[in-house]
C-alpha cells in the first residue's frame, strides 16, 4: 500500500535556523507531491507541489522542496525560519489517476522568538 | 476569491440528534471533499464529489450522509453519532478538471470544531 513517512513529529528551532523537513513516499510509479501548512487556528493551505519538471520547486513564504527520485523523497527546506512559521507541516502524495490524496502524520514546527 | 466557508464554526450535540455541516465554494470548482481531522494528525479522506456525484465514498459509517445538492454546495447530515466522532470537520474543493494524474490545489475551509457529547 502506498504510504508517506515524514521522519521528525516535532521540530524546535530559534528564529534565523534553518528549516529541512523529511518526507519520503512509497510508490515506484510517477507521482505528484505536495506540502500543505496549517497554521495555529487557521485552514489548511498548500505550501508548494510537484508534477514534473525541474525537481526543486519553490512555493510560498520562502519555503522550496526537492523531489529526489531516486531518494523517494520530497523534503521542504527554508534557508531561515521565522517565529510565523510556527505551524503543522503535512506532506501528501497522489499516485493514481483519482483524487485521494496519501498524507504524511504531519510535524510539529515551533520557532521561539 | 479563493474561499470555502463553512458553517457553523462549532457544533455540539448529544448522540440522539440531527444535525448538517455546510460547506459553500464560488471558485466554480467541481469536485468537493469532506475529511475529519483530529487534532496534530492529518487529514482522513471521508467523501469526493466530482460533478455533484459521489465518487469515492471511503467506507464511512452510515451515520454521516453527505450531499452535494448542487455545484457550489456540500452538506454533511449527522444522525446518532458517537463521543469518538468529535474532531474538525474540513470541506475542501478543486477545479476538479483534471482527467488524469491528479495535480490540483486543494483549497481548504476553516472546518466546523464538532464535540459529541
């Protein structure tokens, strides 16, 4: 069965850190990736994805990720974070032709001031 | 206007009762989600309707019966619910045009908080 493992549950950094979250995906076929954020009491947003192409992609905020094919990895990097970044990070993986969407069990991100 | 709202924000209710979650989307989006999400833990795909009609029903319990009674709305009726069924209830929607591998944004609406009691 298709899983996504994201390897930290919870993450504390200071202000200026900086950022790399894991995710890594099991399915051997063409797949699309995407990080989604969820910031304290408000909704679920999509933070950047993947399709194809060039394998680093940037999104919003200053966050990219790379797509490691190889690896079956698609880790979201932030070169410095900031005390707004406080937030839960999902990755999620589509890799069939419907519309469910594979979720990661999220990590906890908490940057003190 | 890339907004989905729902209502209400909160809801309590005891495990006899009847009561519906909306859901309200004007991006003319056509494919529309319900999830249940607990709290610190991912989102659980419960319904998908692509084009007002059921497309993927992920063995929920009866107890919850969606409804897409047109384009630009969801309803989520809840009949004799469970303590364990409390949680945040999240609609989302896409364009839902893609065909083939899927590569749509969903956009996601601020959830209604749910406790039974």
């Amino acid at each position: 069965a298709q899983s996504v493992s994201q390897h930290n549950h919870h993450v504390i950094l200071s202000e200026a850190a900086s950022l790399e979250l894991g995710c890594n995906y099991s399915y051997g076929g063409t797949v699309n990736l995407f990080w989604y954020v969820q910031y304290p009491g408000q909704h679920l947003q999509l933070l950047l994805k993947y399709f194809s192409g060039d394998p680093l992609v940037k999104g919003i905020k200053g966050f990219e990720a790379e797509f490691i094919k190889s690896k079956f990895s698609f880790n979201l990097r932030k070169p410095s974070v900031q005390w707004s970044d406080t937030a839960e990070y999902f990755c999620a993986v589509n890799a069939g032709n419907n519309r469910k969407l594979i979720w990661g069990l999220g990590t906890s991100l908490a940057v003190n001031p | 206007d890339t907004e989905v709202t729902q209502t209400p924000k909160h809801l309590v209710m005891g495990m006899t009762n009847k009561k519906s979650l909306k859901c309200e989307q004007h991006m003319g989006h056509r494919a529309m989600y319900w999830y249940k999400q607990k709290a610190k833990k991912p989102p659980e795909l419960m319904f998908v309707y692509s084009y007002e009609k059921l497309s993927i029903n992920e063995s929920v319990p009866s107890r919850f019966s969606p409804e897409c009674p047109n384009s630009s709305l969801l309803n989520l009726h809840l009949h004799a619910l469970q303590p364990e069924d409390s949680a945040l209830y999240l609609c989302a929607s896409d364009s839902g045009t893609s065909g083939g591998p899927y590569q749509e944004t969903q956009y996601f609406g601020p959830g209604t908080r749910l406790l039974v009691l």
